[in-house]
C-alpha cells in the first residue's frame, strides 16, 4: 500500500493544485519512483489511498498497466490518517500481512527485505516491521530505539527515526473503526509494549520531502546523478 491522503500543507502552494506524491523529482513523480522499485522487488498488486486531489492521481496513474502493475483505489472522503488510512483499505489488502510505504518520501530501501519480513509476520507473531533511519536534521530527537535484538521500544537510547516504510499485520489494525481518522504511533507503541514490533536500521539514502527547499535539493540530486 502506498500512503497518498495527505494534504501537503507545508508544500504549499506547490500542493494546492497537485497531490503531494505527484511532485516530481529527477523527471517523475516521487509515487512513481516507489511504485518502480516495488515492481522491481516483484510486487505487482498495489493499493493507494487518496483524499486531496484524489482524482488527479487516479487520471495521472490510472490502473497501473503503464507501469507494469495493478492498483486499487482507496478513496477518502477526508484523510483518514496513516491508521485510518489503513484500516479503511483493509477489505482490499486481504487478510495476509502487507507492506506500507509512505507515498512522501524518496528512499532507496530494499523492497525484497521487506517482502521478506512481511511474509515472516505470518509465523511468529509480530504485529510489525519497521525500516528506521538515522535522525535528520528537522527531526534530531528521533522516534524509537532499536534494541540489539531487533526489538523497536517507544523509549530507550539511542533514538532513530522511523521512515514510514514497514510491514504490517492486518491484526494490528482490526480494532479501528472504519471511516474514523486515526495515527499509527498510538497503535504502534501499544504493540511495542507487547513485544511484537520488530525493525531494521537502513542506512541509504531517505529524504522526507516536506518543504519545496527539499523537494528542490531532491531533484537537482537526482538530475545530477548524485
């Protein structure tokens, strides 16, 4: 699933007339480039959500056949948040575990890994798996602290950031209400409290494309082939 819903405020004014994840950076939109790598790392079946400009995406990205894969649509009445966002998709991401990317952000992350963690929630009871990220500058404080055990704790030193690509099982999601906004970390660390979220540091390249000034750094970056 690829997460599409947000409203892009601090984009503005770039995102008052195109979603967030239709930017384009080294000559395509930042959504494609995710939806390439996933189709490289052999996921054909993709699922998008969408609030703001939601028709823009569905006319730019249609059914995915362009692009080598199929895409379901998950449509929001108004953004539902990452959770919501999620739960809402549920009926088309099936009863199996499923990766999550968030549709925001550039990173060069193994797809195949995790693949391989989400087909590994199926077995030992972990509710998640969550790709993490050294601390950027507009976020020093971090997210959660990776144990040496693989375990993710909501407290703990030190902290890294969580980049919004993870592995999920649908469990950890099925006591939201649908059609009801609500944020991951909440669900996140009560699952960490239990034991069941695991992580990986990843230590390439990821970009938070928050504000035009990175969205700009990006594409040059990119157009340069750095």
């Amino acid at each position: 699933m690829i997460l599409a819903a947000g409203r892009g405020e601090r984009m503005r004014p770039l995102t008052d007339h195109t979603p967030k994840p239709l930017l384009a950076v080294g000559g395509k939109p930042l959504i494609v480039w995710h939806i390439e790598r996933l189709r490289a790392a052999g996921f054909s079946e993709l699922v998008i959500n969408h609030a703001h400009l939601g028709h823009r995406l569905e006319e730019a990205l249609g059914d995915g056949a362009a692009l080598g894969v199929r895409i379901a649509w998950s449509p929001e009445a108004c953004a539902l948040e990452t959770a919501g966002g999620i739960r809402h998709a549920l009926p088309l991401l099936g009863d199996a575990p499923f990766v999550v990317v968030n549709g925001d952000v550039y990173c060069d992350a193994d797809f195949d890994a995790l693949r391989a963690a989400a087909d590994g929630l199926r077995a030992d009871g972990t509710l998640a798996h969550l790709l993490l990220v050294d601390n950027p500058g507009h976020h020093p404080e971090g997210d959660f602290h990776l144990a040496t055990d693989g375990l993710i704790h909501a407290d703990g030193q030190p902290r890294l950031t969580f980049s919004g690509l993870g592995a999920y099982h649908p469990a950890l999601f099925a006591g939201l209400p649908d059609d009801t906004p609500a944020k991951l970390a909440p669900l996140l660390r009560a699952a960490m409290r239990a034991g069941t979220v695991t992580g990986r540091h990843h230590r390439g390249r990821w970009i938070d494309v928050g504000t035009p000034q990175r969205l700009a750094e990006l594409d040059g970056e990119l157009r340069r082939g750095d």
